[in-house]
C-alpha cells in the first residue's frame, strides 16, 4: 500500500515542475489572448474593415443623394479593389449589397465595376447573386453586367457544383431576348449530359425559330447534341462562326494592372488563367491570344469528393503520369481553360483515350477564337513572329500526337489562305494544311484550289516544293484515314474518330481525284516554269508514290496515272534518279490488277510503256506512230544528229551518259577512243544501282542469254 501511494503521489520536485508548466501554459495562453485582442482591435479600427461593415450592415431604403458616408466608404473599397484586388469575403460583401438592391438601382453598377477579386470568388456568393435576378428590380442593363461579370471570373470561382445544381433556374432566364446569348454562354460552360433534357432541347428549337439561327443557340445546341444526339435531330453547321465574344470590359484591363503592380504569387495564376490586354479601350489588337495557359483546376483544391453525387474529383493538375491517369480516368476534373491543354501531355493522353466530346468542343472554341483574333483580325497590326512560331508549333505537334486535327484549325486555315503571302510562317501553315480532313469534292475547289493554285504560280521554286509536299502528306493522311475508319461493308467510311461525319466510299474517291489531279495541273505547268526543275520534280516523283499506294498500300480501287507533263519531264530528266524513279513507279503499277479499271487507264499505261521501253531499250525513240510529242522527219534530219531514236537509249541518255562512259573506261582502260556503242546494254544495266530500272527491266524486257551479250570482264571491285 505504501508503494502505491508513493507511486500516486508526485514528489516535491514533481509538483513543483507541474505547477511551472501551469504557469508557462497561461502566460503563453494570454500572450495569445492579448495577441488576438489587439488583432482585432486593429480590424475594428481598418478603414476598409469599417466599409465592408458598413455594407454589410446598411438598412434597406437608406437614401443615396446626399449620403457622403456611403460615398467615403464605397471610394474606400474602389481603392482597395482596383489596387490589390478584393478578398473573398469582401467580394461576398459587396456583391450581396449591389445585387439586394438596398440603396436602390444607382450604385449597383458601379459596385459591379470594382468587382475584382484578389485570389478567388465565392461560389455561395455568385448562386446568392444569381437568385437576386429573380426579384425582378434589377434593371436589364444591370442584370446583363452582372452575367458579363460571371463570366469574365468563371475561371476564378471557386468551385461550380452549386451552380450546377441550379441549372434549371440558370435556364429559366433563356426566354429573355436581352439575357438569351450571356444565358446560353453561361449553360454552354455549365453543361453535364444530365443536364440535357427533352423540353430544354424544344425551348432553344422554339427560340430558334423565332430569333432566328443564332450563333449562340447554335453553339449551344451543339454541345447538346455531342451529349445527347438522339433528342437533337437538327443539323449543325459543321463550320460556325464564333458564337460566345470574350467581353474585354475594364474587370480584366484592371486585373491585369493589379497582378503587375503586386507581382505575387496568387495574383500570377490570375494572370494564366485570363488573357487580357494593356488597354481596355485601344481598339488595336495587342496579340496576347497566343500564350497557352497554364494547367490549373478548376476548383482550386486538392481532390475531394462531391458530397451531392459522392463523385472523386480528381483536378487534371494533379496528375503526373499516364499510370496515374489511367487510375482516376472517370475522376477527371478538366482545367479552368482548355487552352492549357496544350500544354500537357497527360492532358492530351486523356483526350486521347476518353474521347470527350464535351472537351473537344471547349477546346475547339478557345483555339478558334485564338486564331482568329490573332491572325485574321489583326487591323494591320504585324505578327509578332516569335510567339505565333511557338504557338503553332506547339498546336501541330499536338495534332501530331492525337493524329488528326482540330476543326477550328481547319476552318481558320479556309479563311487565312485567301490573305496569305506565302511566306509568312510557311512551315507551320503548310503542316497544318496537311492535317485538313477529307473536303467534300463539291468544295475543294473553292475552299483549297482556288488560293493555292493562286499562291503557286506566284511564289518561289521553294514554296511550290513544300506546297506540293504539303498536298502529299494530305493525301497520306487521307488515305490512312480511310484504311483505318473504313467499315467493313465498304459503304461509308468516319472521317474522324471524334466527329460524326461520314462520307460514301464514292465521295470520299471523288475528292482524292480532285486532289491528284489538282496536284498533276499544279506539276505540270510548275515544271515548265521552273525549267523541268530537279528538286521540283523530286516532290511531284514523292507524290505520284503515294498515288501509287492508294490501292497497293491503302486498299482503295483507285488508279491514276501521272499526266503527261510530268511523265515526259521526268522520262528525259538530265538526273538519274529521275529517271530511275518514274522506272519505279510504272513498274508499281504493273501489279495493279485486282479490281476493274477502266480502258482509258489501261490505254494510257500501255503508251507509257511503250514509250519507255522504245525510248531506253530499243533505240526507237521518234519512230512510234502514237507518241505524245512528234517531230517531223525534216526535222530529225535538220538535226544532223545520227541515229535520233538512240539519243534517249539507256547507254546515251543525258541522265546514264557518265555512267556508261565510267563503265567503258574500266572495261577498256587502255582504249583512248570512247565507243559506247561496244557497251553491251544489258550487263551496263545489270552492274547498275538504279534499282527501279533494274525492276522495270525484268517485267517488261526479255533478255537474251548471257553468252550471247557477254562482255569483257570487269573487276568485281569496280561494278557499279
């Protein structure tokens, strides 16, 4: 018993440690005590403080005219907003204020103005706002500020499940003529598939027929349909002009100030997340559309659970790896600005495996609208090149990565190539040229032939190689569009994996003839400006192997034989690759016999034949009655050169003279008179490396045996 008393009882030193701990608690204790009084005591005594009181706290009907009070503290608050931006709590504040109407209509306005946020904005705040519209005090120039303020700071605000949970409210202000297009900019951010219902679909259909095909319907309607096309069976216009303006009112001029005068770091992922520029009112364009935001979430928290629908929501920033994205695939919280997706590869590796429409569409429309300010609109303004070079590079290594292109890309690219000079980033331009999906044949003319053809013959042997490089990768991604979209009736082929649009096998033909033949009009009469070109003809031989692999390759029953005014250039070629490359391709399309082509296709491969193997193997150049070019016997003779039909032979070619005179001089080395007569064709041919003659040769020509053209030896260490 003693011991345990011992034990229960603390000793003298014991007690005397315990009672200093005490006493060490409570002094620490008041410390913070004093601390926090005198904390707010200096609230109390904050002039802005004071303000935020005062309107928090006004009565209903207090009198503006005459109310210097209510003068001194709303200049207070104007002061602190437009400096260093408000705190959330103050936007609370003041927003409650302006939107309750309880000084009247008169200051509403002007509190809206000054409405700039420090970090972010209060989405309790902004839904308490959205339901003061119902009242029906509100003026409908206020009511449409207030809609231009929401969504000048949507990105800022701080969550959007509660404004999503009043989307039915949101839509009931849609019947108002003046509300209607901030209304459907604001539904068109807030959309989820379960928000698309039956009688909403009818209401923007009844809206439409008595407002007409609005942009802003349409663009809404759209994203309904991408959600859910079995209630939307009107056809949208597969190229709209923009249907939501980027209102460039004095919020993010003033943001913009702010975030340079306060240089911190919360007001720097303001400046990414809103584009804006230096003026407000300037009306030239300053270009600032082209810098990709940085990737941030939308709600600006780590990954939570939504308590209405219990759905993990996972921001897109927080991601770092594809192995995590795969994990949190249907958890994805998408960014503030689709723009930045850009920018991330995990970000594009989710486009690329969930295929969500939704975000493509959002994307499309911030792409578009960068494009179109920064190069269409540009009221003369020069390029600034450095930043237009960065972003579209980074935009097609982007369309490399998901192997197709954006739509907005396209239809900017439509209107940009009638007020090109060529010359302006000609790299970026032509690669996404190449990327443009499959035009219907009705409208390639108009849409592509017409400035290009334009552009060609005006600009230099540089231009027309990449153009007609250009229209070469178009064609192959054509192609790889239909091998991989094709369905396996052969009926109709997708276009595009994230689009609907189909087009008959037969169309999709029409329009790859259109281009092959564009392409031989383009080569035919670029080769006779440029002097039958070597690095020109280069890229039309590139383009007629594609045209080649169109059903070799690519499985599509099309044939199309080059036009005459590249076959010839080519057959008569000064350079042996040329040559050797058109041997390559007639011999290619020797194999094209498994489906029915037409006689006129056949006509024409016979003649070209016919002409090669007279022109290179048999010494008959001028001596076929239905070649393409005729001379006349006079004139041969005129020539005084002998023996004409043999001048194009392989031994005298232009192109195989220096080869074949190499080829006489280690066959002969002592000989000092040049003979090539003596060279036997078939063993000079036989020792060459053009191996598309080689191959050309063997399907067509029929050799003798080897004792018959045999020839002195050659040493094995000097074949060629």
């Amino acid at each position: 018993m003693a011991t345990n008393a011992n034990l229960s009882e603390p000793s003298d030193s014991e007690q005397s440690s315990l009672n200093d701990g005490n006493l060490s608690s409570q002094s620490s204790n008041r410390s913070l005590r004093v601390a926090e009084k005198e904390r707010r005591k200096n609230e109390a005594e904050d002039p802005f403080v004071l303000a935020l009181k005062y309107f928090a706290d006004v009565e209903a009907g207090t009198p503006v005219c005459g109310n210097d009070e209510v003068e001194r503290n709303l200049v207070l608050v104007e002061k602190v907003a437009y400096h260093k931006g408000l705190p959330p709590e103050a936007v609370s504040v003041m927003l409650e204020f302006a939107m309750s109407l309880r000084m009247g209509t008169t200051l509403c306005p002007r509190v809206l103005k000054c409405m700039i946020p420090a970090t972010m904005v209060p989405q309790k705040a902004v839904v308490r706002a959205v339901v003061w519209l119902s009242v029906g005090k509100i003026p409908i120039s206020t009511q449409v500020l207030f809609l231009k303020w929401v969504l000048t700071m949507f990105d800022l605000i701080d969550g959007k499940e509660q404004l999503r949970a009043i989307y039915g409210f949101i839509f009931s202000f849609i019947t108002d003529e003046n509300l209607c297009p901030f209304i459907c900019h604001l539904l068109y951010l807030l959309t989820r598939k379960e928000n698309v219902r039956v009688y909403r679909v009818r209401k923007l259909l009844e809206l439409q027929s008595k407002l007409g095909r609005q942009p802003f319907l349409l663009h809404l309607l759209s994203l309904y349909k991408v959600f859910c096309p079995e209630l939307v069976t009107l056809s949208i216009p597969s190229r709209m002009r923009s249907g939501f303006r980027n209102h460039s009112l004095p919020w993010k001029s003033t943001l913009i100030r702010m975030v340079k005068r306060n240089d911190s770091q919360v007001a720097s992922s303001i400046s990414l997340a809103l584009s804006v520029k230096d003026k407000a009112g300037s009306r030239k364009r300053k270009h600032n559309h082209l810098q990709i935001p940085a990737l941030h979430s939308v709600v600006n928290k780590p990954a939570q659970a939504d308590p209405s629908s219990i759905r993990k929501v996972v921001p897109l920033l927080q991601l770092n790896s594809f192995a995590q994205l795969l994990e949190n695939m249907h958890h994805v919280e998408l960014p503030a600005q689709m723009g930045s997706l850009l920018g991330s590869s995990v970000a594009l590796q989710y486009l690329d495996c969930v295929q969500d429409e939704s975000a493509l569409l959002r994307l499309n429309f911030w792409l578009g609208y960068a494009l179109h300010e920064e190069f269409l609109f540009c009221d003369g303004v020069t390029h600034n090149s450095e930043e237009s070079l960065q972003f579209l590079n980074k935009l097609l290594s982007t369309q490399h990565f998901l192997q197709e292109g954006f739509s907005s890309s396209e239809v900017f690219l439509y209107k940009f190539l009638n007020i090109w000079d060529g010359s302006f980033l000609r790299p970026q331009i032509l690669g996404l040229l190449s990327n443009i999906p499959v035009v219907p044949s009705s409208q390639i003319g108009q849409l592509l032939f017409q400035p290009l053809m334009q552009l060609f013959f005006t600009s230099s042997i540089f231009f027309k190689c990449g153009l007609i490089d250009c229209l070469n990768n178009m064609l192959l991604r054509w192609l790889t569009w239909h091998s991989v979209y094709a369905l396996e009736d052969d009926l109709d082929i997708s276009l595009n994996s994230h689009t609907s649009v189909n087009m008959t096998l037969s169309g999709f033909k029409d329009s790859v003839i259109e281009l092959i033949h564009f392409v031989g009009r383009l080569a035919s009469v670029g080769l006779q400006l440029e002097g039958c070109h070597t690095l020109l003809l280069s890229f039309v031989l590139d383009f007629y192997e594609t045209v080649c692999d169109t059903f070799l390759k690519y499985g599509l029953p099309l044939v199309v034989m080059p036009p005459a005014g590249v076959f010839y250039p080519a057959l008569l070629a000064t350079d042996p690759v040329s040559v050797d490359r058109l041997a390559y391709i007639m011999y290619r399309y020797i194999f094209l016999q498994a489906f029915h082509i037409s006689r006129q296709t056949f006509r024409e491969f016979n003649h070209y034949i016919i002409i090669m193997v007279n022109c290179l193997w048999n010494s008959r150049m001028f001596q076929t009655s239905n070649l393409d070019m005729k001379l006349g016997e006079e004139l041969l003779l005129r020539s005084k050169v002998p023996q004409c039909g043999a001048r194009f032979s392989f031994i005298h070619h232009p192109a195989f003279m220096s080869y074949a005179i190499d080829f006489h001089q280690r066959c002969w080395p002592g000989r000092k008179d040049v003979d090539l007569d003596s060279i036997k064709q078939m063993l000079f041919e036989r020792r060459s490396r053009w191996d598309g003659l080689q191959q050309f040769v063997q399907s067509n020509v029929s050799w003798k045996t080897a004792a018959e053209v045999r020839c002195p030896d050659v040493p094995s260490s000097q074949e060629s």
